[in-house]
C-alpha cells in the first residue's frame, strides 16, 4: 500500500503499525471484507489485488482512475467486489476511465461510453440513451447509432 511512500516514525525508521492503522482504515471504508493485512500482494487474490491498487490511489487522493479491464482473470464473486468498488468511487465523486471489452460492464458500470475502432473515436453515447445492440454495431461496423424519431 504505501511502496516508495512508507510512514517514517520520528527517528526516520518506517513505523510498520502506522502503515497498517492506516491501511486497515482505508480498507475498513473502501473494502470491509478486506482481512488479508499481513499478507504480501503476490499472495492475494485477483480482486484483493485490484482492491490494493484501488485503495492506494484513494489514500493518496487521486481524483481520477484509470482502470484498464480491473475485471478480466476474475471470478464472478471477485468481478462483484471490483464492481461495487467502482460504484462506490463514483458515488464519492472519484472520476473513472474504465478501459473495458466486457459489455455487460461497461453497461452496468459506466454513465458514458466511448468506443474506439482502429485507433479513431467512433463516437460517444450515454450509456442510458443507447441499448447494447447499439453499442456492439459501433465496434462493429465503426458508425454511430442512428435515432429514428
């Protein structure tokens, strides 16, 4: 959580317990069900991963994230706990890019969608003014959905 910005304790020694009074109280408002504080980060999960990586950039108030398909390699539980997590980021005004193949996600996730076909931007719909079918025919066939009145 804190690589390449450690707590130091008045003697200039890193002070371990601040880091994880700190950890667990940034973890206990972003990810309650978070218990793996001693644990190194190769050890955890997928989702406890992205979770970490999340919280860290919080703690040290990032306003914005830019999160690169935070879901692919996860299982349903874990994809649930990202979800959430960006949901409740949102909530807190925290803006997000979220750079995703899935869908369902970006349905479920985003407010806006941007979609990208050979490097050009397609176009750029709020998620709800357009159907998903809408969606794939853009990365598809590289055009704008167009509204029939």
């Amino acid at each position: 959580m804190f690589l390449g910005r450690e707590i130091a304790n008045k003697f200039g020694m890193v002070d371990h317990d601040a880091m994880e009074a700190e950890t667990r109280k940034i973890m206990q408002r972003l990810n309650p069900n978070f218990t793996n504080f001693k644990s190194p980060v190769s050890a955890l999960s997928g989702g406890q991963r992205q979770s970490v990586a999340i919280t860290r950039a919080v703690y040290f108030n990032a306003r914005i994230l830019i999160m690169d398909e935070p879901t692919a390699a996860l299982g349903p539980q874990e994809t649930a706990m990202v979800a959430e997590l960006i949901n409740q980021l949102k909530a807190e005004g925290i803006g997000i890019f979220l750079i995703s193949h899935d869908i369902h996600d970006v349905m479920e996730l985003c407010d806006r969608i941007s979609v990208m076909k050979n490097g050009k931007l397609v176009g750029t719909e709020n998620v709800a003014d357009v159907t998903d079918d809408e969606i794939l025919s853009m990365i598809i066939l590289g055009k704008k959905p167009t509204k029939s009145n």
